[in-house]
C-alpha cells in the first residue's frame, strides 16, 4: 500500500514532506486538503489532525502529522534508499544533523516564515504587508544568516559535507524567501548562496517546485 500524503502543493511544511519522499524515492499518494474552503478544520481531516494543520502522512494504520517529524520517519524507514539523510551508520553525524534541524526548527524558521507570509500570504488574502513585521524579523534573519555563513565557510552543508534533513527542511521556505525582495540577505553571504544554488538544484526539489505558486488554488 502505498504512503497517502494530506496537504496543499503550495504549502511549505507539505513540500517539506514531499521533497524528503522524493528524495528516499518512495512511491505515495498525494491528497489535496482544500484549505481555502476550511477543509483541514472539518470533522474528517481532524480525525487525521485534531490541530487542523497541513500536511499529514499516512502509511497502513499509522498517521503522523507535523512535517519533520514525517521527514524522520521517512528518512529513517526508507534509509536503505536515496541519500542518507540521517547519517544512521554515524552516531555524531547523525547527532549534528538533529541540532541543525532543531536550528532550522527554532531560530530560521520564526524569522524567515513571518516575512514570507507578509509578502506572499498577506496580499494573498488582500492585505497590505506589515512592514514593521518584516523589518523586525530581517534582523531576527540577518543574525541566524550569519551563524550560517560561518558554518558553510568549513563545511559544504549545515551538518558537514554530507546532504541531510538539516538542510532539506530549509528548501520550501527558502524558496519562497528568495522571490521577496529580501533576497539580498542569502545572496550577499557567498557560502549561504553556494549552499542555497546547490540544496535548491536537487531533482527531490525539482519534482514539487511546480506546485508552490500562491494565486493557484
């Protein structure tokens, strides 16, 4: 039976999933989960979710949500195929690629996520951006981007020089990141855009970028 993946293609934490599927080349079933018609928050899709939040992965009688936590599960059932995406055979590589996710987790993602909804979610629902909002979380971003350059400048990816889960749940939100006119932040620090171009050309990213366009429902 194949994997059934819940969620919205434009969605980061949905792709976040989906490029880590790619990646470990399992075959699954995509559901769109209109959440323009409130759908993630009716009583079927909280059976799945009692949060109400996108996506969700199913696979026989387990359901999990919270989209790195479906990454983990992923990558280490399937870690016999594709990259290793959690250095498994290494206990302190393994042990790096957990505390640069948890980075990514809690200090990338609170900056970079709230300029992203200005730019894109907010004139989405036709609101004008916060730019208050924006410049608060910019220098929240300029610090964290900074802790990066220093790290790329010794190794290839955030957790060595090895492609992992650390830099994998960084794809998504980066993407939309860099079409906001804040883009300057990734492309002014040479080893955060070498890493960039290089985590963005994977074909795993390639195969869900189509997708994440905001304005198509």
């Amino acid at each position: 039976m194949a994997l059934k993946l819940f969620g919205l293609a434009m969605s980061t934490n949905t792709t976040r999933a989906m490029i880590c599927l790619h990646e470990k080349e399992v075959d699954f079933e995509f559901v769109p989960v209109n959440v323009f018609s409130g759908e993630h928050k009716q009583t079927p899709f909280l059976s799945k979710n009692p949060f109400g939040l996108i996506p969700v992965l199913e696979d026989g009688d387990l359901t999990l949500f919270e989209s790195r936590a479906i990454t983990t599960y992923v990558a280490e059932k399937f870690k016999e195929t594709g990259p290793d995406l959690i250095r498994h055979n290494d206990t302190k590589e393994a042990a790096l690629v957990k505390v640069w996710t948890e980075v990514e987790s809690q200090n990338y993602d609170p900056a970079v996520s709230p300029i992203i909804y200005e730019y894109f979610v907010a004139p989405f629902q036709g609101k004008e951006p916060n730019q208050s909002v924006i410049d608060t979380n910019i220098e929240k971003l300029k610090n964290v981007l900074d802790v990066y350059e220093a790290k790329l400048s010794s190794t290839k990816y955030l957790a060595g020089d090895f492609y992992s889960l650390a830099d994998l749940s960084h794809v998504s939100e980066t993407h939309y990141f860099m079409q906001t006119p804040c883009a300057s932040l990734i492309n002014d620090r040479p080893h955060v855009k070498a890493w960039w171009e290089d985590i963005s050309s994977r074909p795993a990213f390639n195969k869900v970028v189509e997708g994440m366009t905001f304005g198509q429902k």
